[in-house]
C-alpha cells in the first residue's frame, strides 16, 4: 500500500467518487422526496456522556502531550486549496507521501492554538469546489475545530498505519442543520458533520463493476480509492441510528448518530464499536483501518453551515 491511497480516502465518503461525483454534481430540478426511502436501523444511539467522554479522553491527551509537535500550517493549505487550483494546481503535489501515523493526534493538544497537530492533512475534493474554512478555537473551555462551509466542501484527514478495527469515540457540536439535505439523494448530499473512516480490503473479490470504478480512479488520478468507508453523520431527515447508503457506491455507508435540531449547539460525545458498524454495514469482517477524517459539506444544497469538532480517538 502506498502513500498516495490516503490522498483519496475521503472522495468516496464524501459522496463525492471520482465516477460516481456526488459532491460535483450541481443541485438540479428533482421530484420532491416527502418520505426518503427506508433506512436500514443500525443501533440505538451511541451518545454517551460527555463527563464520562472526558475521563477517558484525558488518557489519550496525557500520552500525546509531550510528544505532539506542529508542522507546515495545514489549515493554512486546506483554506487556500481553492486559489492554488484557480492557478493550475490540484493543491497537492504529486509526490508528495503524507506520513500515516500510528496514534490520531488530538485538536485539545495542539502547542499552537492556531494550527493542526501534526499528522492532520487537508483534502479537496476538487479545483472546482470551494474549500471549507477549518480553524483552530477554543470553544466551551476546549480546543476543537471550527468549521464554516458556505456552498463548499473540502476536509480534514489524517493517513494512519494500518491498525485494527476498535472503538471510536469523538465530540462535536453544530449550530443547525442543512434543512434540504437528503444523504439518500446525491443532488442535496451534504451534512454539518461527517466523521470518516476508512478502511483496506481486498477489492478483487468485490464485483466488476466496483472493480473498474477503483481502476478508472486510479488511473484518472493515480491515487488508490479505500477498500470501504464508514461515514457517521448529523442527519436532517433520518433518525438517529439509520444507516444510509451512498447514493452512489456501496462501499460507502452513512450512519445517522444525531439528527435534526433538537441537539443543536450541545456538544454530542459519541463512542461507537467500529468492528459491529462494519458488519451491519456491508456484512463482513472490516479489513484494516487505515485513515481517518472529517469533512463540513454545503456544496450540493448551496446552503451554509457551522459545526465544531473535538477531539477523536481510536481504541
């Protein structure tokens, strides 16, 4: 496996498969979808308390402080992709090899109140997309990710070196929700909140025709798609613990973990068995998790969005 697989690792996720491109398909004329299809159930909901987030958070933070440094301003990169592209860049250098690390760095760790920890990338989707803009904050007494998408979309990823699949557990917060999104239908497939991950496998045992897709990406960008991806969003019209198939791939699953206004402007702690998602969503054992990342998206509804993201980790 090489490097450049994680420079993809959120395309399919995002609704936005180089083929498939939900993220760049414009919002068109489309018959009113008062009841969305079904959503397969996934689970009860996986908030959990926050106190009860925070103690066993503050293991990771004591093990990450001392070692955690910061490199080259990658929310600097992830704010400008767009204007590089304008220039004839795709905001990525061809040879460049993010490092993929052992542990996700935490956002509550960071020296720099205004920079990423080390390890964190940006990702765009395309020249075409305006980026999100992606700050550091200290919010609500912790340092977290502040998110503003304005008819955009572009992420924040982390390559990682490939480990099992555990428990994840995450915190975040938006201040509503996308009122005419719909994650079922791709021309209005956008979310105040995305957590990704993603995961290896082996694609020649999947059927032709996500073969040749893998293929045609990887020849159009020479980069490698990930095997599966599991999205955990904020969802406008699905209930909490529906799961959502990518109106475009199947190798992408969507699992509503909060859901409509009620939560707004908390901050939701969640922790979910990432082996037990992985099995409800394609019905297999995952392969190895080898990335992940998060993403505020506006881009298909032209609408605009606010969220906050706090700390993630893998066990």
């Amino acid at each position: 496996m090489t490097a450049k697989m994680f420079r993809l690792v959120l395309t399919g996720a995002a609704g936005a498969l180089l083929l498939a491109g939900c993220a760049s398909t414009p919002p068109g004329p489309s018959a009113p979808q008062k009841h969305p299809a079904p959503a397969v159930p996934v689970s009860s909901s996986s908030a959990i308390d926050c106190q009860a987030f925070t103690e066993r958070m503050a293991a990771h933070a004591a093990a990450q402080a001392d070692t955690t440094v910061t490199e080259p301003d990658a929310l600097a990169a992830a704010n400008t992709l767009a204007e590089d592209d304008e220039a004839g860049d795709d905001g990525e250098s061809a040879d460049a090899s993010p490092a993929t690390l052992a542990t996700l760095p935490l956002f509550s760790v960071s020296p720099h109140r205004d920079r990423l920890p080390v390890g964190w990338q940006p990702w765009t989707i395309n020249r075409n997309k305006i980026p999100t803009t992606y700050s550091m904050a200290e919010v609500d007494q912790r340092v977290v990710v502040h998110a503003k998408a304005d008819s955009s979309a572009s992420g924040l990823y982390v390559p990682l070196r490939e480990r099992d699949a555990g428990m994840l557990r995450w915190t975040w917060k938006t201040s509503g929700i996308i009122r005419n999104a719909d994650n079922s239908h791709g021309p209005r497939e956008d979310s105040p909140l995305r957590l990704f991950v993603a995961f290896d496998g082996d694609k020649g045992a999947l059927p032709l025709k996500d073969q040749l897709m893998y293929e045609m990406a990887r020849l159009t960008t020479g980069r490698e798609m990930p095997y599966a991806t599991l999205m955990y969003i904020w969802g406008g019209q699905r209930a909490e613990g529906a799961m959502v198939k990518n109106p475009h791939t199947d190798r992408v699953r969507m699992i509503v973990v909060d859901s409509g206004m009620k939560h707004a402007n908390e901050w939701r702690c969640h922790e979910r068995d990432l082996r037990a998602d992985y099995r409800k969503a394609f019905g297999t054992d995952p392969g190895r998790v080898i990335a992940v990342g998060i993403m505020t998206d506006t881009d298909n509804t032209k609408s605009k969005a606010e969220a906050w993201y706090g700390d993630i980790a893998l066990d």
